[in-house]
C-alpha cells in the first residue's frame, strides 16, 4: 500500500508540473492527511501490541471490537482513511489531487488508473473489517461446521 500512496503523491507532483494552479497545496494536503493517518495506526498498532495482546497476525486481531471498542473504532477510522472513504482524510486528499489533475486533458487516464486502484484499496479495509469484528473467524468456524465444500 505504501507505494500506492507514493503514486498518488505523483499524481498531484505531475500536475504541479504541468502548472495546474493549487496542485502544490494539494500535495502538501495529501502529505499531512497521510502521514497523520499512517501514524495514527502505527501508535494504535503498538498500543495494541503493548497491551499484552500479541498482534503479529492477522487472526491476532480478531474480536477486538469486543475486547477493545474504543480502540478497534479508532483504528477502523484510520483504516477507512487510508482506503480513502469518504468522509475521511484520506478520501479528501486523493479528491483534491484527482481534481487537480483532471484540470490537464493529458492527465485523465492517469486518474481514471488511480481511481481504479482505489477500489481495490477498499479490499483491504473489508479484510480488516471482517478480522476486527470476528466475521472471518465466525465464517470459517460455520464453514469447518458443515463440512466439505459446504455440504453437511
């Protein structure tokens, strides 16, 4: 993922090239968005972590909407921003930059590829969504209970 936000960082830095007015400001916005939010879930992930709780795999954070609310909230806000949903920081940033570049016919496909890439983003915030809350222990535990394939 870090190298998706780096791409996107471009986006804005190419259309700062191409002489869009306010891509400058935009990247700096994408800059201070993204760095907040990557550190936010680091510090929620360390916290976790120095909490007794081993988190080292993903199943390790598994129920922690039940163990620890608060926590698995505040680190679904940083995940939902770092997918870029709305209405986050980080759906904000990658707006402004899209719009920015848009302004550059030359530009369009480069943000019609960004914007793709985002809905994949989206995958990953659905992985942890479903670990944090239990729905893939939950699913697996129903699944091993019928047997093969599905099939009682």
């Amino acid at each position: 993922m870090p190298i998706a936000y780096a791409c996107y960082l471009l986006i804005g830095v190419t259309a700062a090239g191409f002489g869009v007015p306010g891509a400058k400001s935009t990247v700096i916005f994408y800059l201070v968005a993204y760095v907040a939010t990557t550190l936010g879930a680091f510090t929620v992930a360390s916290w976790v972590g120095r909490k007794g709780d081993e988190c080292q795999n993903v199943d390790d954070w598994a129920g922690l909407a039940r163990r620890r609310p608060a926590i698995a909230l505040v680190m679904t806000l940083f995940m939902l921003s770092l997918g870029g949903f709305p209405p986050t920081g980080g759906f904000f940033a990658k707006f402004y930059l899209f719009r920015a570049a848009v302004e550059r016919p030359e530009l369009v496909w480069l943000v019609v590829a960004a914007v793709l890439n985002s809905l994949v983003s989206g995958q990953v915030v659905r992985i942890y969504a479903d670990t944090v809350a239990g729905w893939r222990r939950a699913r697996a535990k129903r699944a091993w209970g019928r047997g093969w394939a599905g099939r009682p």
